[in-house]
C-alpha cells in the first residue's frame, strides 16, 4: 500500500439509543442532522491534510443511514473536493435495517460506497426487543435483499452473542441465519455490559465466563467450517473480503477524525473531535481538537504489540519482549498460541485471554 490516510467521520445520530450501547450519541431532531451535515462538510473542507489521497472511507456512528440523500452527498462532495479519492480501496457506510431503503442505498452506490455494514445484532425478535433495537428478523433480512437487489457485493453484518438469557441453541439458530444470507463479512462481538448503558445502570448481569466461551468458539467452529476466516478477534470473512478499513487501525496505519466524538491519528498524534454535537454544529465543525498523544517509537512499539496480537498472523518474533519466553512457551503447550520462526499469534482459544496475554507481555518487571 501507497502512503495514504484513511477517513473516518462520524454521524452520532440515533433514533433511539440501544440498550448495550454507551457510545457517545444524539437523538435525531427536526433539522439537525442537516446542520450537522453542513458543518462536518466545513471541516472537511478546512482540514490541514487537505490534498491527502485518501486509503479508505469509513461513515460510522450512530447511525449514517440516518443522513437524508441529499446530505450524504454533500460530505462526499467535501471529501472529493478536499482530497484525492481516486484510488480508494474501501468506502463503507454503516447502517440499521429500519433506516435503509432502496432509494438510499442507490444513492450510497452512485456517491462511490462500495462496502455496507449492517448492525444485525440478533434474529430472534424477544432478544432484539431486550436490546432496544428497533428493527425485526424480517426487517433486517429484506433490508439485506434491498441492499443486494441495488448491486451491493461487500456487505458487512453485525451480530451479538452471550445476550441476557441467550441459549447456546438461539446463538446456532443466529449463526445459521447469517450463513444462509451468505454475507461477505462477519463482525460477532461477546455482549460486555457498560457501566453507562441501559444495561448497565439496570445492573442486568453478563453472561458467566463458561458460558462467553462456549458462545465464542461455537462461533469460531460455526463460520471457519462455513468458510469465513477467523481473522481478527471478533471477526470472520470469505477470502478477499477482510475489513480494509479496520485494516488501518491494527496496522497503525493513519486515519483522519472528522465529526463530533470522532478519533484520528495522523502525523504521530492521536486525538478526537470533542463529543458535543450542539456545540460542533454551533462552530460550523471547526471544534479543536483535542491531543490525547503523541506516539513515539516506545509507544508504536507496544501498539504494534496489542494490536498485531488481535489478528490471526499475530506479530513478527522480535517484537517478543526479552524475558517472556517461559511464558510464551507455557501459553503455546496449553493451546493459546503458536511460535513459528517468525511470527508469533493467538489461536482462537488465546483470542478469549488477548486481554491478560497482551498486560503480560507488555509489563515491566
């Protein structure tokens, strides 16, 4: 790959907020979402990387889909205007089932978007009602047929497990559903309850340990045979279709923030947009932003550390720190990773403890 950024903007609207999430959103209100859209459109266009050629482009939230025709394609028209996109490998929107619609997706594919990515969730309407989500199993599924009846070939597809009274038999029936609709890309997260969700203020429990693992490797074994790579810790893709985008992020490659709440790193600092949208659209976009760090090669030696342990190649030897072999030794004998002459990785077991791997690896002692 060329040197080149990628682009993430943020669209922080939700109609509703779900009952997992703690993100940083908006409620939709009359007008706003258009004054957003003005204002991200002027901080593109006043952007010090102005010029970039851009890698890929990713609209996440919240919800894009929320964004009228008319809108989306004004911050296209931003970002052509203000950077080269010629060569743009990847360009995803994210979406929810009950905000898309024929005329919207043939929009997203006319403006360059040549990758969706659909938050799904679940397909049983008891646990979609539990967790706030205002789409049905029928809902989603047509809206994924509406998606692929415009021309989309790349789509992404959500999915949650270990869900409040979710049984092994209902996370099969979930899986299966998702093989038969044959996406190209598969994201499968473990439901962690956040302190300041829904969930978490209802102090409704999470899943007990046992049963996460079971729920995960199930998920492993169920696509791998089904043909998707077990790529990254949460997720599964047919060949040729990994995440371009998140590509960026665990190679430490560069990204630009643009929207309320929205994280970039770019020239050896990362930061974020403030999360307030009424003062971002009160600004016209032009919010500083805000410094959380300047990366040196310590740093960019660790990050290459925890994020190369997310993926299936895992991280070259030498990043290995001095000291850990006994430990490296006892993770491979137990099945948590493998040791080549080059590189070192998690298996799917040692992806349930990257979190205690990684501290291990990275601790001074």
């Amino acid at each position: 790959m060329s040197k080149s950024v990628s682009v993430y903007l943020h669209i922080p609207f939700c109609r509703r907020k779900c009952n997992y999430c703690d993100f940083y959103s908006s409620p939709t209100c009359l007008g706003e979402v258009s004054s957003y859209a003005n204002a991200l459109c002027n901080q593109i266009r006043s952007s010090q990387a102005k010029g970039e050629t851009v890698h890929t482009v990713y609209f996440g939230g919240g919800t894009p889909s929320l964004l009228s025709e008319k809108d989306f394609s004004l911050i296209v028209a931003a970002l052509n205007e203000t950077f080269d996109l010629s060569s743009c490998a990847e360009f995803t929107v994210e979406c929810n089932p009950e905000s898309v619609s024929p005329s919207l997706a043939r929009t997203w594919l006319e403006q360059g978007v040549n990758r969706i990515s659909m938050g799904v969730q679940t397909f049983s309407d008891a646990h979609l009602r539990s967790l706030g989500r205002l789409h049905t199993k029928a809902r989603a599924e047509q809206a994924y047929r509406e998606l692929r009846s415009v021309g989309f070939d790349n789509i992404s597809l959500d999915l949650m497990a270990a869900l409040p009274q979710q049984t092994v038999p209902e996370l099969t029936d979930d899986l299966q559903r998702m093989i038969a609709l044959s996406p190209e890309h598969l994201s499968v997260y473990l439901l962690k309850i956040e302190p300041g969700s829904v969930f978490g203020l209802k102090a409704v429990p999470e899943a007990d340990e046992d049963l996460q693992r079971s729920m995960y490797l199930l998920t492993h074994d169920v696509l791998t045979r089904a043909g998707y790579e077990h790529y990254e810790i949460s997720n599964f893709a047919k060949p040729g279709f990994r995440a371009k985008h998140n590509g960026v992020y665990w190679a430490g490659g560069e990204y630009l923030a643009f929207g309320a709440g929205a994280f970039g790193f770019y020239r050896g600092v990362r930061y974020h947009v403030p999360a307030d949208t009424t003062a971002f659209c009160n600004k016209n976009g032009l919010l500083r932003p805000i410094v959380d760090e300047i990366v040196d090669a310590e740093e960019s030696r660790r990050e290459a550390v925890f994020l190369g342990l997310r993926l299936s190649e895992g991280i070259d030897r030498s990043l290995l720190p001095e000291g850990k072999k006994s430990f490296v030794e006892t993770l491979c004998q137990h099945g948590y990773a493998t040791l080549t002459d080059r590189r070192f990785a998690l298996t799917a077991e040692g992806f349930l403890i990257s979190d205690y791997v990684i501290r291990e690896l990275l601790s001074v002692r």
